[in-house]
C-alpha cells in the first residue's frame, strides 16, 4: 500500500508569483542570481543560496546550506511564509498549453522509497545527491517536491474536481506561461478519504525527481541510526511529493546532437547506418511512432526506423527508442558508449522545439542530431516494474513544478 499523509506546510502568506520559483535543478547559479535579482521574495534564495554569497564560494561549500538555513528561518520568521493550524493536503494544478494537470502535495514515506514501493527508473549522481542531502539535512526541510504519478483512479479523479471547485489559494501565470493553482485540503472526512483511495495502491512511480528523493532517504536513515527512539512517524520518515495521475502527464521527447561522425564521411555513415535502420530523406524532423527517429544531417531531415530483430520488444529498456538508438546507433557506429559522460553527445529537452537541433547542426558545433518519439508513461511503468533503469535523459517531464509554494518542514 502507498502511505500518503497530511502535513502542517509552509506556505506564502501572500504574493505567492512572487516567491514560487523553478526546480533548482534546471537552473544554474547566474540564471539563478539574474531571476532573483531585485526580488527580496524569491524562493530561490533557499533553493539556490549560494545566489547570496560571493561568486567565488564554492558550490558546495558548508556555509551555501548554511545560508539556505539562515534564509528559510527568516522567510518563517518574518512572516513571508506561514505553517497551517492543522495536517492538511494541498491540490497543486498546472496548466501549460490549455491542458491541466492536478496533483496531490502529500507527505509520503521513506522508507516505502527504500522498499521500492516508490519506485525509481533512474540512477543518481553521486555529487548531486551528496548536495541534496546536505541541503535537506541542513535546512530539516525538503523544500523542493518530488514528482510522483500513479495509474488513474477515478474516485481520486472526482475527490479532485470536488476541491477544485472552490477557488484556489493561490492563481496565477508564471513568466514562462505556465499556470499555477493550489488548495489547501483541510476537511478530515476528506482527507481520510484520500488516505484510503491511495491505500489501495501498491505502488507510486517516480516520474522527476529522482536525486530529491534518494536525497530524503538518505536523511531519514541518518536520523533513524541517531534515534533510540525511533518509532517511523516521525517526520524526517517522509518527504514531500506531488502526486499526479498518469493520463495527465505530458512527457516530451528528449533529443540527442553529436559533435562529430566518429571519422566517418557522411556518405559512410549513412551506409553504416542503414544496416540497422531504414533509412529516408524526408524532410520530416518530428517521428510518428515508436521505433521511428529524425536525423538531421548536412542540411537535411531523414527518417529511421529501426529494423526487426535489431532489439527486443519483451524487455522493456532494450524497446526503448532511447535504448535501441543508443545501442545499434550512437554506441557502435559514433563510438559514444556511456552518454552520462562522454562530452561529444548533448541532449536537448523538446521544450527548445526541433528547431534547436538544426540550430545547432547549422552552426557547426554539432555534425548530427536526433529527434525522438516520446518515451511513455506505460514505458516508464514497466521499467520500474521491472526494476531497470532507464538510459540517462529518456524522459523530459513539462510543466516543472515550482518550489516554495508548499515547504514540508521536519
């Protein structure tokens, strides 16, 4: 069963737009100083501290958490942000695009993730979960949610559109367009009611997010193991989530450029290339199906599909197009076999539009790019059913959620 539980959040008093900022993750420490600047409010100042210190301090440096504990305690204490009276849920809606997605903000368990009844698809960096570690550890909060998915359940589904009848705590339109609504879930028949629905699940998938939550986890063991006491409802045992019914979710493709053809002309690495894939000078960028890709080369879109038998169907990493683009492209034919570290490969969130890959190609930093079909959210499932890991950038997740709009505080 999935343990979710109301919790007493931090929340902005007022000017929420204000102080709701992006994934600390997707942001670098300049884009970070410039999006803050001038803005006392922003809650990047406790997700991304380092905004408030010297250029030259080091990232991971002790007083970066520091700051962030110091700016936090003063969000609380000058009012900026407010803990409710009671445990509640919160419904944390996004719109991009006309379409809207409703998530539940819920305590959920940590060691349910240990147990993989929070099941991931993806590997950890390690020194990025070092620092998210520390950043939890420091601050005694998760200030930053994980972004969860679950199979559709209709009595949620009307739960849902009951509470989001009401207006909404918080309404408004972030700079990139994206539409932010919150309610606060404070009526106990209600919240038990949630409970229950999510009690029947067996299982809640990792959908963005991943470093966050091994982050968690890690500090919940930490304080287990200094803890005689330790009874498992205290509140490091969990961490904050937003958790989003799997129709709803938008995943966007996630493309690859390579700097060069590995020695080959292009004449031969089209013959190369077509002994696995089919190979057609198109003009089209964007894919159709599963299995298909865009090639953009020497001023030209081509089509590939793969050939039968150049993967497995029944495993569901190798049926990845990421996976069989890797494995019977990128890998034997460019010479690129670890993508997580090889510099000659960069990858390119759909959000940028196909555009950026012929962008980039045309400008001579890169020789070829790669469009891809989606990878899915029954794809994603099946991985983490199957506890496999995905190939690094398979899935690109939109809209972001915001931090600050809710803190879970140990």
């Amino acid at each position: 069963m999935a343990t979710v539980k109301p919790f007493r959040g931090y929340r902005p008093a007022a000017h929420a737009e204000q102080i709701a900022c992006p994934p600390y993750d997707v942001i670098n420490s300049q884009e970070a100083r410039e999006m803050a600047a001038g803005n006392a409010l922003s809650f990047l100042h406790v997700e991304k501290p380092e905004i408030d210190l010297p250029e030259n301090v080091d990232l991971y440096d002790a007083q970066v958490y520091a700051k962030g504990k110091e700016n936090l305690e003063k969000f609380i204490a000058d009012g900026i942000l407010k803990q409710d009276d009671k445990p509640c849920f919160y419904i944390y809606a996004q719109t991009m695009n006309g379409r809207t997605q409703y998530g539940l903000v819920a305590a959920v368990s940590a060691e349910e993730y240990d147990k993989a009844i929070i099941r991931r698809h993806e590997l950890t960096r390690k020194d990025k979960e070092e620092d998210r570690t520390r950043h939890v550890d420091t601050l005694s909060a998760t200030t930053g949610p994980v972004f969860l998915t679950y199979p559709d359940q209709p009595d949620m589904n009307r739960k849902v559109a009951e509470i989001c009848a009401e207006k909404p705590i918080y309404n408004f339109t972030s700079p990139d367009g994206i539409g932010h609504s919150v309610w606060v879930v404070s009526d106990e028949k209600t919240i038990q009611a949630i409970i229950s629905i999510f009690a029947r699940l067996p299982i809640l998938y990792i959908a963005d997010g991943h470093h966050r939550s091994a982050s968690a986890a890690n500090v919940a063991r930490k304080r287990k193991a200094a803890n005689p006491h330790h009874t498992g409802q205290e509140s490091y045992n969990f961490f904050q989530a937003v958790i989003f019914p799997s129709s709803q979710l938008y995943i966007m493709d996630y493309n690859r450029l390579v700097k060069d053809l590995n020695g080959l002309s292009q004449a031969q690495f089209l013959e190369k290339i077509s002994e696995k894939f089919e190979v057609r000078p198109t003009g089209q960028a964007k894919p159709s199906a599963r299995h298909e890709f865009g090639m953009y080369l020497g001023g030209q879109w081509y089509t590939l599909v793969a050939k039968a038998g150049t993967f497995d169907e029944q495993n569901p990493v190798a049926a990845l197009d990421v996976s069989i683009l890797q494995e019977n492209l990128l890998a034997p034919v460019l010479g690129i076999g670890d993508p997580r570290t090889d510099k000659r490969i960069n990858f390119v969130g759909g959000i940028r539009g196909l555009d950026e890959l012929k962008k980039r190609v045309d400008s001579g930093a890169y020789q070829v790019a790669f469009s891809m079909y989606p990878t899915s959210i029954e794809e994603l499932m099946k991985v983490a059913d199957a506890r496999l890991i995905m190939p690094p950038k398979s899935t690109w997740f939109e809209p972001k959620l915001r931090s600050g709009l809710v803190i879970y505080k140990y």
